[in-house]
C-alpha cells in the first residue's frame, strides 16, 4: 500500500512539472526515480508528456489538449464536437489502458444518443447502460468487444457535457 501512495504522489509531482524546462526535467525525472528506489523505475519527461516505466508496467500522461493518446483504438468512437483535456495511456504485458476527459457544448441528449449508435456500428456491445436525470443527466455505458473493454460516462454540465472515456485493449 505504501509503494501505491508513492507512486501517487510521484506521477502528482511529475505532472505538476512537467512544462519544466530540460535541465529542470532531468532534476525531476530524478526525484521521482528517487521516491520510487525499491522498484526498478525510469521517469522520462518529454515536453507536456511524462512517461513512468517499471517491471509492471508503463504509465504516460499527456497533457496535450486536443490530441488523444497514441495508440488509442482507431476502432471507438471520439465524438467529433468535442474538446479534448488531458489524456493518458497505461499498459503492461496484458492490457494497454487509455483514459482520455473531454467537453462538448452540445446538448447532454445529443451526445448520448451519438455514442449508442456510434459503439454499436463500431461492433462494440453495450453490457451497461446506467442512465439518471436526477437534476443533471449522467450516463454510464459500459462496452465489449472481443477481448476490449471500455467505458463512456457523459455528465450534463451548465456549459454542456464531460466526457470520460476508459479503453482496455487486450495484448
């Protein structure tokens, strides 16, 4: 559990520098390498995108907005009228993990709609659709495709939506 925490805190303070610049990157990269000793861990800062590997696997966090993670599946849907915010991909021997959070000004009703149709055409299964209106709209829709696993939840905001998708690809 104290490994866990110290990871935390390290990806939390490699983000929070990571617009450094390159000597400041190479300080950082080492401080957090540092936090981490009992692991075999290397921290590589590259511009607005912090890669963390160790023996189980990778983390890069991108703070590019705009663009999705590389690798991201050419096979789900990203809603087109969309901004996107910060992103971030995770892997290991098993599963790649790719988080992205975007906003759209469109209207809560719209976008829902869009992603049912959208993943199905896409050959993904809807094994969950958690849909209230309780005040605000929120959605969760859970999907399969294969051996993939994704979730999509869509939350009505005053300015529109947010929208927070997961994408597990299995390796």
């Amino acid at each position: 559990m104290k490994r866990a925490w110290i990871l935390v805190l390290a990806i939390v303070l490699v983000l929070g520098l990571a617009g450094c610049k390159s000597a400041e990157d190479k300080a950082v990269e080492k401080l957090t390498e540092g936090l981490l000793s009992d692991k075999d861990v290397d921290v590589d800062i590259d511009g607005d995108e912090v890669t963390i590997e160790t023996e189980d696997g990778d983390i890069t966090i991108a703070s590019d907005e705009g663009k999705l993670p590389d690798g991201f599946p050419r096979d789900f849907p990203v809603y087109d009228d969309m901004k996107i915010g910060s992103t971030s991909r995770m892997g290991n021997e098993e599963t790649v993990s790719y988080y992205v959070e975007a906003e759209s000004r469109d209207d809560f009703d719209e976008v829902y709609e869009w992603y049912k149709a959208e993943l199905e055409d896409e050959g993904w299964e809807i094994t969950t659709d958690l849909l209230t209106t309780d005040g605000n709209s929120d959605t969760v829709l859970l999907v399969k495709k294969g051996d993939d696993s994704a979730s999509v939840t869509i939350t009505e905001v005053d300015s529109g939506v947010d929208v927070g998708i997961i994408v597990n690809v299995a390796q």
